[in-house]
C-alpha cells in the first residue's frame, strides 16, 4: 500500500532543492498523530483476534499497549497546550490508506493473516514515520509538542524494528 498523499507529498518534496513544509496548526499536527495512533490500535485489535502465529501475536499486543498510552498522552498535551484536534488533508489521507489496509488484513486468510498483518506493519510504520519527520515535526510551532513528537519519532523507529524483525520471524 502507498498512501496517495503522502507519495504526492514526497514526490512534490523531492522535485524542489528547498521545500516549503506543508502547513499545518498545531492541532491539525496533532490531530494527524491521534489518526495514526487510532489506526495502529485498530490494526492491533484485528490482529489480536486473528493472528496464529506467536511473532504477530506479540507484536500486536505490544502495539496495542504502545498506542493507547501515545494516543491518550497525544490527547492530554492537546487538552493541556489548548490544541483543537483539527482534521487536515494528512490526517484524512493517512485515516482513509489505513482503514484500507485494515480492510485489506480482514480479507486476508488465516493461513496468510499473520504474514499480512506484519508487511503492513511495516508499512503503515514506515510511513508514520517519514510523516513525523518530513511533515509533523517541521510544521509544528508548539515547543513541547515539538519535543513529543521527537520522543515519539524514537518510539515509531523502535515499533518499525520490531515490525521487521516480527516479519523475518514470521
């Protein structure tokens, strides 16, 4: 799967020297961060009701855990620095390519469900994470979701470790 937005967005990056970042509020950046979290956590939650194997299984779990503490921290720093959750053109791309692919693994068989599950894993990982770094980090103006979002991008590179290793495992 690859996001239409964002390959557009990348594309149009790639073609300039010096890129205008994408422009974005502080609550739409966020808001995009809550989408990719919602997303992941639905992903984990198929999974965990179909997955066989013991590397999708765990892997699922972990995310489970990972993004309902991101997607309730993400809301509390919202709720705390006064940042509406505004939808944006991102949010909606990236809400649109992962409910796709959430389609995409409850058609899958059980016997491919697992395998399924994880490359989309890597992914949808792949792609939050050139998100929080070519488009979330540099649009965001508020210091200390700046800051989360970096820590956050630490988490993203450690999930997308995982989700390969998972895959070869598998």
């Amino acid at each position: 799967m690859t996001p239409i937005l964002f390959t557009a967005l990348l594309t149009l990056s790639a073609a300039h020297a010096d890129p205008a970042p994408i422009a974005l509020t502080d609550g739409q950046v966020a808001n995009v961060l809550v989408t990719i979290n919602e997303n992941e956590l639905d992903s984990a939650k198929i999974a965990l009701k179909r997955a066989k194997g013991s590397a999708a299984k765990s892997y699922a779990k972990e995310m489970k855990t990972a993004q309902e503490k991101n997607l309730k921290d993400t809301k509390d720093l919202a709720k705390k620095n006064k940042l509406g959750l505004d939808s944006s053109n991102v949010s909606k791309s990236i809400d649109k390519d992962a409910g796709n692919a959430n389609k995409e693994i409850k058609k899958a068989k059980d016997a491919d469900f697992d395998k399924a599950y994880l490359n989309e894993q890597v992914s949808l990982n792949q792609n939050a994470l050139d998100t929080l770094n070519k488009v979330l980090i540099p649009a965001t103006h508020d210091p200390e979701l700046k800051r989360y979002l970096e820590a956050t991008t630490k988490d993203m590179e450690t999930q997308l470790d995982k989700a390969k290793a998972a895959t070869a495992a598998n």
